[in-house]
C-alpha cells in the first residue's frame, strides 16, 4: 500500500494544473483509504453469502426490510461519528496522517450525497466548503507542506461532520447504503467533484 501510495504521487508530480492535482491526490487518499477498510469483508475465509430472491411483487427490485428502514443502530452511527470527529481533531493538532484525511473526504461526500437524496441541489454550500478545505489540506501535503488546519476551515468540517451525525442517527440506513454505493462510483470515474455546481441556487 505503500507503493501504491508513492506511485500515485509521482504520477501527480507531472500533472500542471492545480484542480487535477488535487482530484487524483484525493482520490489516491480515499481508495487506499477505502482499500484498507474493505480489506476484512474481502477475506477469502468468509463464506460466499446467497443470494436472496427477487420478489414479483416489486418487478424484481428486492423488497425493503424493516432494518433498511430505521436509522443505523446507534452502536454503528456513534462509532462512525467517532471516527469522524477524531480525524478533525487529528488535523487540528497537526499530528495525523493519510487516514484522517480519507475518512474526512469520505464523511464530506457521504453526507453530501444523503443530502442531495433527500434535498436536492440545496443547501450545498456547507459541502463544497468543507471539500475545499480537504483539497486546500491536501494541496498542501503533496508539495510537501505542513499538516496545519485552518481554523476557517475546521469550522466548516466540523459543521458538514455535525450535520453527518444527525444523518447518521436519524436516516434511514438504506439511504447511508446508497450514499455509499454513489461514493463507489466518483471514485471510478473521472470527475472532479461529486458535488454539484456553484450556479445551483442554495434556496
């Protein structure tokens, strides 16, 4: 992981522009972060799980359970905001490294896509906020600089993490799954920012 690590840096080193930059540096941060988190459910000692069987009644779509409906329970939803808030507090004390920032991008967009699922494109402003202090953080790691938070920028954080826990407690889990699965996907492609425009209108 390692290699992976520095490959993906000396790739970025003969980029130009800024806003690439950034994008695959982040991207290197959130797969090898997600990499190590996905490592224990990929274990081959697990056995394979059947697959269950679609329903007629829902045109073959799988019908929602009752756990899919109700929040996480909140063992899992305030371990998650743990985590959170601890990679925050890691940047702030300027003694962390790759993984707090992973964690960060992944509660930012996360939170982002629960939003848009249940809002649209509203009330966003929080969300490109917070990612741009991510890509500002991680601008700053790749040219060698320090690991300093602004304090600017760790309000914002702190304002789309607060708003995750709410989500977190309160969602539905299938919407938090879903949100998972559109992370999945920015992360296979070549987009910039899962986070819509600026020219959408925040009423």
């Amino acid at each position: 992981m390692v290699n992976l690590l520095v490959a993906c840096k000396e790739r970025l080193v003969e980029r130009s522009e800024s806003s690439i930059i950034c994008r695959r540096w982040q991207n290197c941060i959130l797969e090898l972060f997600l990499y190590q988190r996905a490592l224990p459910r990929r274990s081959c000692n697990r056995a394979p799980t059947p697959k269950p069987r679609k329903s007629r009644q829902s045109g073959g779509r799988r019908p929602m359970t009752r756990d899919m409906l109700l929040p996480l329970p909140a063992t899992i939803s305030r371990r998650r905001s743990l985590e959170h808030h601890l990679a925050l507090a890691a940047l702030r004390a300027g003694n962390c490294n790759i993984e707090p920032i992973g964690r960060l991008f992944r509660a930012v967009y996360i939170a982002y896509f629960v939003q848009e699922a249940l809002n649209g494109h509203r009330f966003l402003a929080p969300f490109r906020i917070a990612e741009a202090a991510l890509h500002a953080i991680a601008a700053r790691i790749k040219a060698g600089g320090d690991w300093s938070l602004l304090e600017a920028d760790g309000r914002a954080l702190e304002h789309v993490l607060s708003l995750h826990d709410e989500q977190l407690s309160t969602i539905a889990s299938h919407r938090i799954a879903q949100a998972d699965g559109q992370l999945n996907i920015f992360l296979a492609n070549n987009t910039l920012s899962p986070i819509a425009p600026d020219d959408d209108r925040d009423t």
